[in-house]
C-alpha cells in the first residue's frame, strides 16, 4: 500500500527532492532548504501527509554544511511517514516554520532551537523551552561539552 | 526577609504574557510544583474570574540531557535511560527502542521474543492506563476507584519485578531478544491478575460511569475535535477519544499485533469522559490480546543467534577464547551497528513513541532522537484548557497523561 503513496509523492515533487529512497519503510526526500515551505505544502494538501511527528536536527561537525534539518510526517489515512531532510550551514542555521501548515510545529521548532539553535524563520515564539530562560549555547551541539556547566539561576540573597 | 522587587527575580521561564487581554482579568501560576497537579507542569493562565481565558503551558523541569548523554554511550547501555522516558509503561520504550536499533542491523527477531515483547507491551500498558484514569479519578475525589485500580497496578508491578527484577523501570529489553525468559508459573499467575482486574475494573465502572459528579466534571470539557487533534499532534488515546480510530497496532502492524483480533476503541466527541473510557476498553483488549498472545506463545530461544549483539553464554565465555573475546567487546565497544539512520514508532500508552537514530556505525549511535508522545501532547495541551473553568484543568490534565519523563527528556 505504502508503494503507491511513495510513487506519488516522487511523482509530485519530482525535481524537487533529488531520488526518494525508501529507507526502513520510510520514504527519504532530501531537499533545499528554499523549497522546503512548498514541499511540505504538497505533502499536507495534495498528498495527505496530515500529521506532523518530529522535527529534529543533526550536526555533522566536519561538514559543510554542517547541520542537517530533518522532519517527519505520516498520513493518517494512508499509514505511511515520510521524512524530509534539508541542509543548513552553521552561519545561517535558517529554514522557514511550519507552524501555518502544523500547530504542532510550534512546540517542537522551539525544542529543536533550543537544543540545536535551528532559527526557524517565521516562528515568533522561540523562547527556551526543554532548557530555561538564559542558558547558553545548544547542547545538542556536538562541540557542547557534556560536563559543560552553566551560570545557573543565582539563589537569592535572603536576609534573616 | 527582604526580595528584590518581582519582576527582578530569577524566573527559569518567560511567560507569553504578562497583561490581561481585558479589565478585570489575572494571570494565575499554576506549578510546576502544584499539589492538585500530577507532572511537573507549569501552567500560565489568564483568568477571568474561574473562566480560563489562555494558557502557556511551560515543560522542561525534567530535562536531563536524554539524548546527550546517549551519544555516549552503547546502544546496549541506553536501554536504562530509555526506560527512565515513560516510566509507566517502561516495557514499551524498551522494545521500541531496541526495534529502531534492530531495523538498522537487520535483525529479526525470534518468534518467541516477538510473541512475549507484544504480550509484555499490553501488559505496561495496561499499567500505564491503569495509572492514568486513577489518578485522574483521584484528582475528582474518587478515592476508591483509586485505590481499585492501583491495587491491580501494584500487583503488575510485582508481577513484573518477578521477570525482570524491577518493579518500574525494569532493563529488559535487549538488542535482539529479552534479558531472560518467563519464570516458572509466570503465566498462572499473569491470569490471576487479569481476572482480578477484570472485577476490579468493573467496580469501577460500576462507580463511575454513570456517576453524576463524575459527568458533571468531564462530559464536555476539555473538548477537542479530531481535525484539531491532528493538527497539533495528538496521537494515541487522546485522537481516539476524538473517534478517530487511528492506532498504529492496526495501521502499521509490528511484532504481532498483525495476528491478533482485537478493536480499537473510539470516542464520540474527544473530552474528559472519552478519554477515560477509551483507556478503560483499551485495558480490557489489551487482556484480550495478552489471553491471546498466551496461546499463541512458542517455545524456542528467546535471542537470535548473532554474536554482533547477543551476549555468548556464561560457561562460554569461561571456556573458550572466541566468546571471551565476543563478550570483551560486546561490552567495551558495544553492537556494532551499521552506518545509517532510522525512524522506528510503536504505539506508546500515550501515542506513538518514535525513535530516530542516526548511526555512523560502531558501537556509539550518533544521534538518538525520542520523538515522545507526551512532549507534543503539551504543545497542543492550550487547545483543551482554554475557554473552560479553572478547576477543569486538573481533570484536562489528568485524562492527557503527561508524563514528564518522555515529554522533558
């Protein structure tokens, strides 16, 4: 059932998405990053991909460019996930929001700049989420240092 | 005592706002350490009078680094951590994870393994929805039906500490197979504790359903329609009480579920009231497909037979220098797991648990990404609170099932 979908999709966005390959019952479409609203939209509207799973990113400290964007989506009519993957280098780090296509995109962009500092163009709440307000750097990064420790929330000076 | 003035003080979140929208409005903290609420949650709400104009929902008090600290370590040393995700329904993580990791070696697991890990997920998962609706019920004040339903949980947990040695976060799974095998008389007694449950259950009903407070408190509140549900990223239990049938054991069958007969079962109109009884009938298919998956179970070995990530046994490892060696690094350098990447979802208590790894191959994943059902539940968790009363939320709350395990990471 998945084929058909999959065939779809390549159909579509031929052009768009270099060669799709299914990977682990998932089709895999690698895209610029300047194409990524008009994707996505296709996906949703004409394509049934409704819900919106995951984004997340990897950081590939040896490339250029060194962060991939990765997202993920499933059709709940027709029970197959694609995923969407694009590349951004670490001086913009920049796509554009999916929060007009998915309201769930809202939470999870913040997370993934949080942890990443993913600027998701268009998404005007990316205040600190998982991490809190005034910590510094992105930990997910693979030059964070794990046992990196941070200024925490001073105590307060009480007074008895 | 003296405190610098309010907005000097150190505050870990920024709310949305900080101004009522009209006259008369006050915005109320609720958290993350709130005694009628269960998770720590931080709620920001805008209230006019009871009424719940707006929430922002803050999480992340629970956020210790999961997928960091994944990347350093082997993919046999994260099934601790991933446990410590839902630590209701750990059972579930377990096999979810060491599928994703499985899908990258291509492994296939033994059918004895796959029968138990699916008999094993119903079972924490019954744990799970047992632990949800009593909490939810006991936030109303419906101390009984609590202390029914944790009774049953108890006894799983007890049950389970007799297979795993745990009684919550239980280590279990292993890339390509089980820690051990079913003690003897595990079986019998799994039956006791389904028909207990099964009386158990029904006093609940019994006390519950048709209950005018309980009603009164959770028939259309906390509303949300399945278009709704879709577009935030609802899954699981709560898109379902939207009447939705939307479940991945039967959409996109994994380990056994394919064979099995069960239903899934679906709300009317998705509020507080179909939350809960959507779980409840989850809790009774799931001891119909656990009575099932007893017959259906085979004999055979419990792991597969594959010395990149199955442990040699003990007499081995002391008698001959092969499976020393096999054992030495399977331990110092883990499974080595082909380069690649893979996203694998299982149908969590709450919705679909994904895994998103990344190998580049070796026995350190490269990145290990949780996609948690909980996590989501809260970006969209607003669309349930707002517009309704204050007292509403811990009912609201109670019937999503954050757990701040999985949603913080």
């Amino acid at each position: 059932m998945g084929d058909a979908v999959f065939e779809r999709v390549r159909e579509r966005l031929e052009g768009m998405a270099g060669t799709p390959a299914v990977s682990h019952g998932v089709l895999a479409l690698e895209i610029e990053r300047s194409s990524l609203l008009e994707v996505v939209q296709a996906l949703r509207d004409e394509l049934g991909f409704d819900l919106f799973l995951d984004v997340t990113a990897v950081d590939w400290p040896e490339r250029e460019p060194r962060f991939d964007v990765v997202w993920h989506f499933y059709s709940t009519r027709e029970f197959v996930r694609v995923r969407v993957k694009t590349r951004v280098p670490l001086g913009d780090p920049t796509v554009d929001t999916l929060v007009t296509l998915y309201g769930s995109a809202r939470y999870m962009e913040r997370e993934c700049h949080d942890m990443y500092g993913i600027v998701f163009r268009g998404n005007d709440d990316l205040r600190p989420l998982l991490l809190y307000e005034g910590f510094q750097g992105h930990p997910l990064r693979k030059d964070y240092p794990k046992q990196k420790e941070q200024p925490l929330v001073p105590y307060r000076d009480v007074k008895s | 005592v003296s405190l610098p003035p309010l907005d000097r003080l150190p505050n870990p979140i920024r709310p949305a706002f900080t101004e009522g929208s009209r006259e008369g409005s006050v915005i109320v903290n609720i958290g993350p350490s709130h005694p009628a609420t269960h998770g720590t949650i931080q709620i920001v709400a805008e209230l006019s009078g009871e009424h719940v104009l707006r929430t922002d929902v803050h999480c992340g008090y629970l956020h210790r680094g999961f997928e960091k600290e994944c990347e350093s370590h082997t993919w046999h040393n994260l099934i601790p951590y991933v446990d410590r995700l839902n630590y209701c329904s750990a059972l579930i993580n377990d096999f979810a994870y060491c599928e994703a990791v499985e899908k990258l070696m291509g492994i296939e697991i033994t059918p004895r393994c796959r029968y138990l890990r699916t008999l094993l997920a119903e079972y924490s998962r019954i744990a799970d929805h047992l632990t949800c609706i009593a909490a939810a019920l006991m936030e109303l004040g419906a101390m009984t039906a609590f202390l029914y339903l944790v009774t049953i949980r108890d006894y799983i947990y007890e049950h389970l500490a007799e297979l795993t040695g745990a009684r919550v976060t239980y280590s279990y799974g292993r890339i390509g197979g089980l820690a051990r095998d079913l003690p003897d008389g595990w079986l019998v007694r799994l039956e006791e504790i389904l028909e207990q449950m099964d009386t158990f259950t029904g006093r609940v009903h019994g006390l519950v359903d048709r209950n005018r407070i309980f009603i009164d408190r959770t028939r259309d509140v906390g509303v949300i329609s399945t278009s709704d549900a879709v577009n935030w990223g609802f899954t699981g239990p709560i898109l379902r009480s939207t009447g939705a049938p939307r479940d991945l054991r039967k959409d996109t069958p994994y380990l056994a579920y394919a064979e099995l007969e069960f239903e899934v079962p679906v709300g009317i109109k998705g509020d507080n009231y179909d939350r809960y009884y959507v779980r409840m009938r989850e809790i009774d298919e799931s001891a119909h497909m656990i009575r099932q998956l007893v017959d259906l179970l085979p004999p055979g070995p419990l792991c597969v037979d594959d010395r990149r990530c199955t442990f040699p046994a003990k007499e081995l490892v002391y008698t001959e220098i092969e499976s020393l060696i096999n054992h030495f690094k399977l331990v110092m350098e883990g499974p080595q797991v082909p380069p690649g990447e893979v996203y694998s979802a299982h149908e969590g208590a709450n919705g679909e648990l994904g895994f998103y790894l990344v190998s580049v191959g070796g026995g350190v994943p490269w990145k290990v990404h949780c996609r948690s059902p909980s996590f989501v539940h809260m970006g969209g968790v607003h669309r349930m609170l707002d517009g309704y009363q204050l007292a509403d939320i811990v009912p609201t709350f109670g019937s999503v099932n954050m757990i701040g395990g999985e949603c913080d990471r």
